[in-house]
C-alpha cells in the first residue's frame, strides 16, 4: 500500500476497494453453486429413481395417504437423501470459496465472513426447523415450497454481503417457492429447479464473471 | 468557482488512514485485527495511524472484554464522516476538473 497519494482517481479507486472488501464477502465462488446445483439434481435422481419407484408413487399424495406416522421409510430415505446433499453442498461450497480466497491471497475466515453467515443462518435455520415441523405434522406437501421460500429469504438477507448476484438468486427461489405451493402437486419438479438448475445457472454465471 | 483543493483534508492525505476511515464509514465499528488484516499493516504502523486518527477526533476508540481478551474497536465519529464526505467529494471535483 502505497503511503502517500497525489492521484486523486487512485485514492478513490482505493477507498471503493476497501469499502467493498471490508464490508462484503467475494471469496464465494461460482463453481460452488455449480457443485451444489449437481449434487441436488443428483439427490433428487435418487429421490426419484430409488425411493419413490421411478415415479410409480407420486411422492406428495403417496406420502400423505401413507400417513399415520411422519417416521414411515420412505420419509426417513428422502431425510437422509436431502441430508447428504446438504452436506456435501454446504463442503463445496466452503471448497471451492477456500480456493478462491487462496488464489486472490484473501482472508476465507474475516469479519464480513462472520457477518454473511449470520444473516444467512437465522433466516435458514428458522426454516428448517419449520419444514421439520411441517414433516412431524405431516404436511408433506408444502415441504418443497417451504424450503425454497425460507432459501430464498436467506440469500436475499445475505445478499447485500457478498456478491450481487446472491439478491436475485434469492429472489428466484422465493417465486418458484410460492410456485411449488400453488402447485402442490410437482414439488419435486420446482425443487430440481431452484436448488440443481438455478444454482447451476447463476453460480456459472458469478464464475464468469468474478472469476475469469 | 472555489477551489476544490482547500477542501482537501490534510489527515487523509496518507493512503493508510483514508484506508482505515473508508472502511470505516461501512462499517459501524471495526477491531483492530480486522483493520490490520484488511489493510495488510504492522500493528505498529496501524497504531501509529489510529492515534493520530484518534487525536483529530476523527475516530473515537473503545476498550472492553471479550471473555478474558482485551478487545479495542474503532468507530468513525460524525466529525471524521463530514471530513471524509468533503474529502471524498473534493477528490471528485478534482477528476472532474481534469
């Protein structure tokens, strides 16, 4: 860092670096919204192929007719099913968002890091906790639409701290959120779409982007 | 006209402290980590920066515990905003002017 300025483009070139830097998370990185985009499309193959018979069962009616107890195998398999996506979505993205930090020589763990976390979090979690709710009451239906909703209204929360394509990816999970719930029925469908295609598409487009 | 010089404010002549106060106008209150990590300083070259910083009551400095460490937070005071604001702006007239 230079000590002294005389060039006043170059200050102000410098102080909006600084002002971006300090207050927004850039180390995210397209390729894990790429990744997390496959393995959801690869979950839902197996939701679809294995546990509910290649569509021989229509998961919201079956689900629901099977009824009496949330705690049935077919709920259980598509828990642990969209358990191992999380997971293995949540570790890419920390990846693929590591690598980049090292190749722009930045910090992953900062204080803007801290502060995109927390936004996203609250919002998420209340989420998931009410899609277990819905599941333990055996609202199985409005599931997919609960998750993309309260997905989205993460993003949109977290958005404004890091990158600005976060906003409106936000934003399109909400709609094919409400979508899925006027449209009980294909909640599977609108799922492979906010969670496999949108995150393929925005996370290449970011990676185009910032990252090329 | 009048010149956009004179609204230059001389305490952000230095890179480094219009570097720590640009991140403080986004940031409500900064620890001194964080600015030493954003800045990529020695911690006495940042210190010697925030005091001087600290004396023009541009920034105000506080003190508390964190569990058992001492943590020092900075904040940037409305005084040390409308400088930076002038500053910023006169910055702009001077690219204008060019």
């Amino acid at each position: 860092m230079k000590t002294n300025s005389s060039n006043p483009k170059e200050d102000i070139q410098a102080i909006r670096e600084i002002m971006e830097r300090s207050s927004k998370f850039l180390s995210l990185s397209g390729l894990s919204g790429v990744f997390a985009g496959v393995c959801a499309l690869i979950g839902a193959a197996f939701a679809w192929l294995v546990v509910l018979g290649s569509g021989s069962v229509h998961y919201d009616e079956y689900l629901c007719s099977v009824g009496a107890s949330p705690f049935n195998q077919i709920i259980i398999n598509l828990g642990i099913d969209a358990l191992i996506v999380l997971v293995a979505a949540i570790l890419g993205a920390f990846y693929f968002s590591y690598r980049k930090a090292q190749k722009s020589a930045q910090k992953l763990w900062t204080s803007s890091t801290r502060r995109l976390l927390g936004h996203l979090f609250i919002p998420l979690v209340s989420g998931g906790i009410f899609v277990l709710i819905l599941v333990f009451r055996n609202n199985i239906d409005l599931v997919a639409s609960a998750m993309l909703i309260f997905y989205g209204l993460s993003l949109v929360n977290a958005g404004k701290f890091t990158l600005g394509e976060i906003h409106y990816l936000g934003l399109t999970e909400i709609a094919l959120g409400i979508l899925a719930g006027i449209f009980v029925h294909h909640g599977l469908l609108f799922w492979v779409l906010g969670f496999g295609v949108m995150h393929i598409i925005y996370g290449t487009v970011m990676y185009y982007r910032h990252e090329r | 006209m009048k010149n956009p010089i004179s609204n230059l404010q001389k305490v952000f002549e230095s890179r480094i402290r219009l570097g720590i106060m640009s991140a403080l106008m986004v940031n409500d209150t900064l620890d001194f980590n964080a600015l030493k990590e954003l800045l990529e300083l020695t911690d006495g070259n940042l210190a010697s920066h925030l005091k001087a910083l600290e004396q023009q009551e541009i920034i105000v400095v506080s003190k508390q515990f964190v569990g058992r460490k001492p943590s020092t937070t900075y904040q940037a005071t409305d005084l040390g905003k409308n400088l930076f604001r002038q500053h910023l702006a006169a910055l702009e007239e001077l690219i204008g002017n060019q």
